[in-house]
C-alpha cells in the first residue's frame, strides 16, 4: 500500500503559494493520490517530475505548477520534495533539485522514515 509524507522543507516551498490559490493543497493531495510514473517524467534516481493543475488558475497544466516527487522504497512511500510554478521558474536545476533532496533526506532520517 503506497504511503504519503509531506516534509517540512517541501510546506515552507508551498506556504506562499497556498495564500495565493487557495484550493493548491487539495489539487496536491489528489495529485498525490493518483500519481503514476508511467505518467510522470522520470528525472532519474526515484525522482520524478509531475505537473500539477491548479483549479485556481484559467491555465492548462502546461502553465501551471511542477513537483518533484521521490519515491523511497518504490513505490511505497510517496515525498514531494519541491514545488514551483512555471510561470517564475522555467525549470529547476539538477543542483537545485539535489538541494531540495538532500533537505528533505535529513528531515526523513530525523523522523526515522529512511533507515
């Protein structure tokens, strides 16, 4: 049974974009929930990219939000480890993205969720 688990690290990056749309939290958790890498871009080492449709916005998913997932034990734990919307940030950077995954790997250890 695939399991959940939404960091610290990944709610501060979604903080300030839940105060501007305000129904993302629920497009996340059902993002989540039906999330499928083969319907995923896979970006390597149990990363992958999803894009996500904010009800809050006229646009498709193509102009709208991107998290990056990490699946820990595939598939059996389920972290997004970073958000942004595609209008300020193009893509994020493998050095990027390797930040936002080192944070939430300290954080995973800390609540004994990575042994």
């Amino acid at each position: 049974m695939r399991q959940y688990y939404l960091p610290e690290h990944f709610l501060k990056q979604l903080k300030p974009y839940s105060k501007k749309y305000r129904k993302l939290q629920v497009d996340l958790i059902f993002a989540l929930k039906a999330f499928s890498p083969e319907l995923a871009q896979h970006l390597g080492h149990k990363l992958y990219k999803l894009r996500l449709k904010a009800s809050d916005l006229p646009k498709g998913k193509s102009k709208s939000f991107r998290v990056i997932i990490f699946l820990w034990h595939d598939p059996e734990l389920v972290v997004p480890i970073a958000v942004y919307f595609k209008g300020d940030v193009r893509n994020l950077s493998a050095k990027d993205i390797e930040y936002h995954l080192s944070q939430i790997t300290i954080e995973l250890e800390t609540q004994k969720l990575i042994i």
